[in-house]
C-alpha cells in the first residue's frame, strides 16, 4: 500500500452509513472517529449531487479523495 495513505472508507448514499473502514498505520495517531465524522460530513453535504468526484484539503486529515455513484460513496485519505 502507498505510503501516504491514512484512510479508506465505503458508504451507502441512499441511507448515509458507513459500511467499512480501513484504518492504516500512516493514521499519524489520527483518532478513527475523526475521519469517519469527515465522510459522515461528505456524505450530508450535499456535494455529491454537484460532483461525483472531488478532493478536498483537510486541515486535520491531508487529501481527501472521494468518488460517488448513486449507490455507494468510496472516501480515501492521504497525507501530503
């Protein structure tokens, strides 16, 4: 696995739950439960009717890269 990764999370889009995570030990001491708030945050935001695919700089978690369909939400987290 890459170096930079931190974190990877799957959510359902139609009821808005997380159903698996994947922490790594490039978590820097992230708590879990921070980055998964972050995808909670993703997912009621809004944005993904606008766009379907995003990265948005986190001042807490690095890059967060998502890509979305009408079904799933698929979250990834990356240092740098």
């Amino acid at each position: 696995m890459a170096d930079n990764v931190r974190f990877l999370a799957v959510a359902r889009v139609p009821d808005k739950t997380v159903v698996g995570t994947f922490v790594t030990n490039e978590s820097r001491g992230l708590p879990q439960a921070l980055m998964e708030e972050k995808v909670r945050v993703v997912l009621s935001s809004g944005r993904m009717s606008q766009h379907s695919r995003l990265t948005i700089t986190d001042k807490d978690c690095g890059s967060i890269h998502y890509d979305s369909d009408a079904a799933c939400l698929y979250v990834g987290m990356f240092t740098g």
